[in-house]
C-alpha cells in the first residue's frame, strides 16, 4: 500500500508519507517528510505511529526506513535503530534504520 499526502492528514499538505513492499517482503517508510513550517507540532511522529500502525496491521514485525543522517536522532526516539554504513542519496548523508512492530494478534 502507498500513503499519500492529503489534506485530511494531521498537517495536511504539509506532509508525505508512504509505506512500500521491497521484493524480499521488507516494508519501508518511504518518502516521509513534514515541512519546515510544519515541524516541532508532533505530526511526524503522528506520521510515523501512523506508519507503524499501517504495517504492523499488513502482518509486518519491522519497519525500515533510509533517513537522512541529520535527523537520525528523531527517529533513534521513536525507538528506531541505524543499521549499515553512511551511503549518499541525492548528495545527501544517509543510514538505513530499522523498528520492531507489534503485530496486532486477533482472537477468535
């Protein structure tokens, strides 16, 4: 499934986010971002929770996400850990990073 911007989200157009299946079956947060009029209001962990949520209901135990190395202690917060070395994407410092999800369980 892909999350896409809009206007109904905490935010509104000032948000993206999406959550992408890789061919091994590895679900990444993918293009998730808040603008800078927009930050220190709590919409991207709302994002984020919102992200896990999504995929930990779709059966996934983890989340992997590629962020950018300025912003590695936002997501070191929201419990996430980095993983593998500095690589440039777009000319810009990034490390991949990884959370453990809580697979909702249904009782029967």
């Amino acid at each position: 499934p892909v999350l896409e911007s809009r206007p109904t989200e905490p935010g509104g157009p000032g948000v993206n986010r999406e959550i992408r299946v890789t061919v091994e079956g590895q679900a990444r947060a993918e293009r998730v971002a808040v603008l800078d009029s927009h930050r220190q209001r709590g919409i991207g962990v709302a994002l984020m929770k919102a992200i896990e949520a999504e995929a930990a209901a779709d059966g996934h135990h983890e989340l992997h996400l590629s962020a950018q190395v300025q912003v590695i202690p936002f997501y070191e917060k929201l419990e996430y850990s980095a993983y593998g070395s500095v690589y440039l994407d777009a000319n810009i410092e990034h490390r991949m990073m990884y959370r453990l999800l809580s697979v909702p369980t249904h009782q029967h």
